[in-house]
C-alpha cells in the first residue's frame, strides 16, 4: 500500500522497508529520516482490511443498494435540471440587456466605449453560463446497468484484496479511495471516498441499527438513507470506474 498512506505527522507519503529482529524480518510503513514515524506493516494492513470491509456490500440487500443509488442520482439530476433553467433564464435576461444597449448606442444614448464595456461584461458572463450548461452530465440510460455491475464487483472487494494480483489490490484502493488516507487514533481517515462506496457505507451503518428488522422495514430504508447520500458531479464517474474494474 506504498503510495496510499500518507504520513499521519508531517503529510508525506509513506514508504515501506524491512528490519531484522532477533529470528525474522519486520516489515514497516515508514516516513523520511527527519521526520522518523513509522507503523508495522501488519497492524497497518489489519486496520485497513477492516475500514474496507466497512464498504463491502451485503449480497441479501442489493435490491436497497440500487433503489438507494437510483433515487439519489435522480434527485440529484433534478438538482442539475433546475440548475440548467436557471443557467438559461440569466442567458435570456443578459442577452436582453446586451440588446438594450445596443439600441442606446444606436440612438445615441451611450457611447460606443460604454457600449463596448457592457457587451464585453456581458458576453463574459453569458459564455460562463454556457459553459457551465455543456459541463453538466445527465446520463440516466444506463445508470441501473452501471450500478448492478459495480455492485457485483464490490462483492469481490475481499477476494480482490486478499487474492489478486498487486496491480489488481491497488487499482481496488485507488478506485475506492480517489484521494490518499493517513491514521488517525488507530483509524483509516481519507478525504474523499468513491459515492458510491460511500453509499453503500451508509446503508451499512443503518442496517447495523436494525439488526431485527424485517424484511419490510429493510426496504424502506431507501427513503431514510437517500437524503444523507451526498452525490456530486464525481458520482457518475466513480461509478464507471467500478463497473469497468
């Protein structure tokens, strides 16, 4: 996992190196000479077997994993939908303004240099707008496909860890953890974990709080759990790179 860790102390990266003890070799995470923090390699991989396994989903319930996933992409696409009504009502108001002041310089009003200012002011903020228009993505054709695929290779999380090949383990903590983890107090803390990883998470959580739960009150979990999902723009392509793992 060199490469990943990062320095709980001084924020560098860690690297790894062994050391001789009195019948065997002891392998370590390991910081820069000047700054000398270091961890044992096999606490370090116990700890974060067990903040992954926190991610892993529950084959019996990935009928709420999906039905969670779905809804919360779809409000968030609602969000996107009223963003692009509103990108277009401020075009339609600046390009009104940009031909108002067209018809000042033309009778005379203003002159061609406050004219010139607006419409440079003006054509700035309506290419902004357009810009941020064509940046948006709302893809829902395939989203339920992209969700079961990547759910069914997040049920190899364990096996891909354990078992696969090195490349195959660090593509796995690359495509969960988009940015680099440290320890803190014994845990794993990151600052941003893959959306859909993070969702499944959260349906963990609530389910370890309804260990007695039916089968009903299960599945309608959805509705509680879908306002806590925070989905960005980063959702979709977090999901692509799970399901084409």
């Amino acid at each position: 996992m060199r490469g990943f860790f990062l320095c709980p102390k001084c924020g560098q990266k860690l690297t790894g190196s062994k050391c001789k003890g009195r019948s065997k070799f002891y392998y370590y995470y390991h910081c820069d000479i000047n700054c000398k923090w270091r961890i044992n390699s096999e606490v370090a991989n116990k700890i974060f077997k067990e903040h992954l396994n926190k991610f892993k989903p529950l084959p019996e319930v990935k009928k709420l994993y999906t039905a969670v996933l779905l809804e919360g992409y779809r409000e968030h696409t609602g969000v996107i939908a009223s963003e692009k009504k509103k990108s277009l009502e401020q075009i339609t108001v600046y390009e009104k303004k940009l031909s108002v002041a067209r018809n000042l310089l033309v009778t005379e009003k203003i002159d061609a240099e406050d004219y010139n200012l607006m419409k440079v002011e003006y054509n700035a903020i309506i290419n902004k707008l357009e810009k941020d228009i064509g940046n948006v993505e709302d893809n829902t054709a395939n989203i339920e496909h992209l969700t079961n695929t990547g759910l069914e290779n997040l049920l190899k999380l364990g096996d891909a860890f354990d078992n696969g090949t090195l490349a195959d383990s660090r593509e796995m903590i690359g495509l969960i953890f988009p940015e680099n983890f440290t320890f803190q107090e014994s845990k794993i803390k990151t600052a941003r974990v893959n959306e859909m990883v993070n969702c499944i998470y959260l349906v963990n959580n609530r389910l370890r709080a309804k260990k007695n739960g039916t089968k009903d009150d299960i599945f309608l979990l959805s509705r509680v759990v879908t306002p806590k999902i925070q989905i960005s723009n980063h959702f979709l392509q977090d999901l692509k790179k799970l399901a084409y793992f």
